[in-house]
C-alpha cells in the first residue's frame, strides 16, 4: 500500500534508521468470534505496521468498521469496541506511514458499498501502475476517497462488466502491476490474492471451522490455527459457505518474493516462501562469518533484528555470542528529540551498552542492515565509550544501494550510504575498525532451500517488476534482468 505522492521524508528518529514494512494483513472467515480472531492476528502482525490498524467485519446484515491510528492496543483499546465489530467474517490491516494528514482518511481495511454490497479491502505491498491507472480513472470520472493505491481496486471492480464478484476481482487483478497480497471482504464471503510474481507473502490456515489468511505463520500460531498452505503467486482464493475454492488470475510468471522478508522484515518465528525465517537469517550470519573472519573476542548483536543472524555468525566463528547492546521495547514510534545538546540521545533512549560483557574486548557487532549508517555510527560509538577495544561491523545482507518500488519504505538513493560511498568510505564513516556486507552471492546461497525466486532489487538496482509509473527514472538506468 503505497501514498501518493509517496510518503518520505526524513525519518523519525525512532525509526532506528531501518527500511519500514508497509503492511500486515489478515482475515478471519466462519467464526463468531472472527474481529477477536483478526484482532489477536493483528498483533502478532504488530511488526509490519505501528501507525495505524482497523478491522472491518460483516455479520450479514450490517458492515462495521472501526480504524485509527496507534498501534493495535491503543486502536482497539476496550473489549466494547471488539464486541461492536459483530459477524463471522472480518479482515485487518495494519499499517505504516511516515505522513500525519492523511494518516485516518487512508487507515485500512478501505470500505466501500456498491450494487454488489459492501466491499472492503486490506492491502500490503506496492502497485507499479497506480499513477497510469488512476490518473486513466479519474479520467473516466471516478471520485477517489484516498490518496493510496490501494483504492484502485475497488474503482476497478465496480467498473468491470463481469457477471459475478469473482470474475470482477479477477478483471480488476488483471490489469495490476507490482507487489501485492490482498485480503477482500464482500457481502458473504472473503477473498484473498497474492500477485503473480509472490513478492510479499501470504498465508491460509483453519482452527476448526474458521479459516484465516494472514501475511505471516506467527499470527496462525498466535491463535493455534493450523497453517494449510501459502496463496501461491497469481491466485485468488474465495473462502465462503462452500469452504476454499481456488482462482488462477496469472500463470507462467516468474517469482520474486522479496529476499528481505528473510532479512528484516519478517518474524523470524514465522515461515514464509517455504522456508523458516529463523533458519534462513541463522544461514545469513554462517555464511557472513565465512566469508569475512575476523579475529576477536565476543560476537554482540544490535537487538532484535539481528540477534539470530548473530547467532549464526557466532555458532560458524566459535566466537562467543553475548549481549553487550540492550534495547529499550517501551520507546514509542513518537519518540521527540529533546532539546539537548546530546546528539545521540535518540538511539541512547532505545538503546545502552552492557559495559561488563564490552570492556576491554574486541567486539564483532553483526546489524541486519544498514540504511543511512547514522544509527550504527553512534552504536559503534557507545560501545567503545563502554571499553571496548576493538569494533568490528559484519552486515548479513549486501550494501543497499537503491529503494524499493514493491511495498517497502526506504529513503530515498541519495540518503542510502552505499548508494554514495564505498565500503573502505563507510567504514571510515562508521568508525569502526573493519567493515564487511554478506556477498550477493552469500544472501543467494542462504535462500537456496525454499526454491523459489527472489527480488533483491534494493542490493543489486536491477527492478524484475517493471515500475511503469516510473519509467524513465530508474527503468532506463536499471533495466531489469530477464
Ligand atoms: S527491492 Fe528489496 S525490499 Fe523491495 S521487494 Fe525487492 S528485495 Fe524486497
């Protein structure tokens, strides 16, 4: 789910200088209790989305929507409001923007009310063509209630001529482009589609009658739902009184999950693209500690993101694994800097170093990523204010060298360090005394067992999704590889 114009500005600073997931998303159908369920998936989802959640549900005479902004807690602050979004059937979203204004009029699920009853809709992801189709709808004299691209589906569909939902779904899908996994809501039933190329991921399971589609297997464990199996890239899954039936939109396309789910984005307690992000982000880190040794005392990650990719590099380089960074979970995404002349104190409030475990040591910090490179300086800092006497950075992706087009929100290249200097220039920006990134190769071999294929557009600039609505600016200078 993207903004136009796209939200980026400078960060907050309590974005921890990270690219941010725009969405998780979920749907209950065939339980009385379907909002509590969504509402429970929402939170282990809580990761791909802070500033804002919703639930729509459908009890068969009336819709009922409640959205804001916050994270789930504070959204659904009172059992009452749960007990308001009656039916057996829901979907949720939650999702993340780096812009105030339009923060409430864009919160999802959108709801929307035609000839065929009510639809509602959950988006995470990116669509390319957005800016063509809807300047081609408005054209056409359609009103937008948003400014997301998410929108464009509903304006589709109730245009479509087809006879049935289905088949409207299906028309609307087919002239999509770009990153998505959806989940739909409609008078009696749910439906949910991943696009043909599976970049973002997307889950069904059952827990006795009622069925669940979520982006991630941690919310199917959360409420003790069996995981059946993914939505498999170009399907439109229809979930209602007949149970599951399967719709094939797009075959034949080539697939590109985003390989940074497997790096950051995902809960490592999840599975996803057929593998476990746990074992794949360990495999990061082994093959981090083979390619780039180093010789020092103790490995310390910076928490959480990177803790089990530490543990990989540290179980590869016999190296022991301990805890010299400690975060502080209770600092909110609106975090203010204070007028202070500390001009770290951003990244001191999320985190402090264990001088204890650092004194007088020579420190491997792995980092999943790096970003701008301005919250990994400071931490490079604290740790040899606490003692130690080396500081060795090891990054288990590659250098980020451009954005991403397909549902993640990065700054812009001109911010990206490694899209501007070398690696010698960044470690000489970071300060610390040797600097080594996963080779592409390496990220490649770490993912080799869920044998499908990836993106990893943002590490090598080569976009296998053509970005229609930017074609000139990054396409022509980066033409994919087919
Ligand atoms: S560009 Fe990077 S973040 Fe975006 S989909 Fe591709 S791998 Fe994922």
């Amino acid at each position: 789910m993207n903004e136009s114009p796209r939200a980026k500005s400078a960060q907050d600073s309590s974005s921890l200088d990270k690219p941010q997931s725009n969405c998780g998303i979920a749907a209950v159908y065939g339980s009385p209790e379907a909002s509590h369920l969504v509402y429970l998936a929402l939170y282990a989802l809580q990761h791909r989305g802070q500033e804002s959640s919703g639930i729509v549900s459908n009890d068969g005479q009336r819709v009922h929507r409640h959205v804001g902004q916050g994270l789930v807690a504070d959204v659904f602050s009172g059992p009452t409001i749960l007990d308001q979004l009656k039916g057996s059937m829901a979907i949720g979203h939650n999702r993340y923007s780096t812009t105030g204004s339009t923060l409430v009029l864009n919160a999802q699920p959108l709801l929307f009310r035609s000839k065929q009853g009510p639809f509602a809709l959950s988006h995470n992801g990116n669509f390319t063509n957005s800016g063509i189709l809807r300047s081609w709808l408005e054209e056409e004299g359609s009103l937008f209630q948003t400014t997301t691209d998410t929108e464009i589906v509903p304006h589709l569909v109730a245009r479509s001529r087809k006879p049935t939902l289905t088949d409207k779904i299906i028309e609307a899908l087919k002239q999509i482009s770009g990153a998505y996994s959806l989940v739909m809501l409609s008078q009696d039933r749910i439906f949910a589609a991943r696009d043909p190329h599976g970049v973002r991921p997307l889950c069904i399971g059952k827990k006795d009658d009622a069925y669940f589609v979520v982006s991630e297997t941690c919310a199917l464990d959360l409420v003790r739902a069996e995981y059946i199996r993914d939505v498999t890239p170009g399907e439109l899954v229809e979930i209602g009184p007949d149970g599951i039936i399967s719709h094939r939109y797009a075959e034949g396309k080539e697939h590109f999950s985003c390989v940074f789910e497997y790096i950051y984005f995902a809960r490592p307690d999840s599975r996803i693209f057929n593998d476990n992000v746990d074992k794949v982000r360990r495999k990061l880190g082994k093959i981090l500690a083979l390619e780039s040794p180093v010789d020092a005392d103790i490995v310390i990650s910076v928490p959480d993101s990177s803790n089990t990719a530490a543990v990989g590099f540290s179980r590869r380089s016999g190296m022991k694994f301990d805890l010299g960074l400690i975060r502080n979970h209770y600092v909110g995404r609106t975090f203010i800097q204070p007028r202070q002349k500390m001009r770290d104190f951003g990244v001191r409030v999320k985190f402090n170093t264990v001088r204890g475990i650092l004194q007088n040591r020579r420190v491997v910090v792995v980092e999943d990523s790096i970003v701008r490179g301005t919250t990994l300086r400071q931490l490079v800092q604290l740790i040899r204010q606490a003692g130690a006497t080396e500081v060795h950075v090891r990054v288990s992706s590659p250098p980020i060298i451009s954005p991403c087009f397909y549902g993640m929100d990065f700054p812009s290249k001109e911010e990206l360090i490694a899209a501007q200097k070398s690696v010698e220039e960044i470690r000489d920006f970071l300060k610390c005394d040797s600097l080594a990134y996963l080779s592409q190769e390496g990220l490649m071999q770490a993912v080799t067992d869920s044998n499908c294929g990836f993106c990893s557009a943002c590490f090598t600039g080569r976009y296998p999704i053509p970005i229609e609505d930017r074609i000139g600016k990054y396409q022509h200078e980066n033409e994919p590889e087919r």
